[in-house]
C-alpha cells in the first residue's frame, strides 16, 4: 500500500495536485522514494513540470535537491522552469528541450493520460487532513523582485546612467557582469572591474546581493593595449621641431 501511496505522490507532484501532495505527505511516506523502472521522485516530476509551489512544498517538507535519478540526473537537470531552478538552488542556463517525448523515454499513465480534472485519485485521503489548520509555503518573495540599478562607463565622455533591471534571485556578479555589458554594448573582456560608487569594488557574490535600489554602478574598463609611449624607442617629431630629421 506504501508503495502505492508514493506513486500517487509522484503522480500529484507531475499534475500539480496540491491538495493531494499535502495529503499523501500527511501519511508519513518516503518523500523521496524512487520510481522503480526510472528512479524519479516526487521533486523530479515536480522540477520536470515547472510546478513551483509543489517542489517549495516538496522541498520544506524534506525532499533532496540533489537526489540522482537512474540516469544520474538532479531535479534540477530536468527543469527549465527560473522560478523552480532558484527553489532548487540553480540558475537557468539553457532552453528546454524541443519535445518532452524526446527526454522522457519511459511516460508513466499520468503522463500519456492525465486527470481530466488535474486531480489525482487518492480517495478518501483528499479532504484530509484540515488544510486551514497546516502552516502554507510560499514562494520567496525575491524570485519577483527585480533590482533597479543605475550604470555607466568610468570615464566616458557621456556621463549619464542607464538603468538596468535584474531580478533578485538571478543577482549574482557574473550575471551582473552579463547584463551591464549588454546594455553598455561591452564585451566582458573589456571590463576590470565594476565599482559601486563612489568607490567600493565589488568582487564576489555576496558583495552584490548587498545592492540596494538605484544603486550607482560605474563599468571600469581595461587599459588598451597600445601606449602612449612611442613604441619604436625614438621620441616623437612633435617633441622635436629643431631636429633634424634622417632617412
């Protein structure tokens, strides 16, 4: 019967049943018991679907993030969804598969014949037990936040700011980076460093979810490779208007 019960907590995680994965969880079942032919748990479903309030559920409830499939794949490889991989702890970094078909090789029932109601059977579980009496989760509230920030190039002629916006669960300094040199039409490799003015350096991850709105950023850019100096070891004619000149 356990074995049962944690399939349809798998099924409820796939359609997003909220109700029905409250209530199988209230039954003290493995969270993160695997599917015997696949090796998903209720978390790979959920990070595969994009079902963000069932992985947060899912994962207060005790549900590991890092827990492999029989392929050796996270939940977080499977999911494409930026609100679900930030629950998870990631960042999205590439586009989601052309066709589910095509990564889904073996496609339990609830797959290729869902709930026409988007509820799972779990009989006389739904219902139970009182959900107005069980403390809720919710999503964090930065994952729908964007950080207004004003940036510029150190030492451009043009002095004005852009702002840019980047949500708050996305802030890290390579993004940061990322984002500034597309707006500023810069490549990376030509920035040394970005300062918060007036003139703190920012250097690491923690030093830029420490951002405030409106922030001032200034883009400092790389010395270029050629010199002043003439580069040829003798000093330049317009040093020189009384000597002669050699061929």
């Amino acid at each position: 019967m356990t074995s049962v019960l944690e399939e349809k907590l798998r099924e409820a995680a796939c359609i997003g049943d909220i109700e029905a994965v409250l209530a199988l969880l209230s039954e003290n079942l493995d969270i993160n018991s695997k599917n015997s032919i696949n090796g998903w748990t209720a978390l790979h479903w959920a990070a595969k679907r994009g079902n963000s309030e069932v992985a947060d559920i899912l994962i207060n409830h005790g549900a590991n993030t890092k827990i492999e499939n029989n392929k050796g794949e996270t939940p977080a490889h499977l999911c494409t969804n930026p609100v679900t991989l930030a629950l998870l702890g990631e960042e999205f970094v590439s586009a989601p598969p052309d066709n589910e078909d095509q990564v889904l090789k073996f496609a339990p029932n609830y797959i290729k014949n869902p709930p026409i109601n988007g509820q799972v059977d779990i009989g006389k579980l739904r219902g139970k037990p009182d959900f107005s009496a069980m403390p809720t989760t919710t999503l964090p509230a930065c994952l729908n936040d964007d950080l207004v920030l004003n940036v510029r190039i150190a030492g451009s002629n043009d002095p004005d700011f852009i702002e840019i916006e980047i949500p708050r669960w996305k802030l890290t300094y390579s993004n940061l980076m990322k984002i500034c040199c597309e707006e500023l039409e810069l490549m990376e490799s030509q920035v040394e460093r970005i300062r918060k003015l007036p003139n703190i350096r920012l250097r690491k991850d923690s030093d830029v979810k420490r951002l405030s709105h409106f922030q001032s950023l200034e883009l400092v850019l790389k010395a270029p490779l050629a010199s002043d100096k003439s580069n040829n070891c003798y000093q330049s004619i317009s040093t020189c208007k009384n000597q002669t000149i050699l061929y």
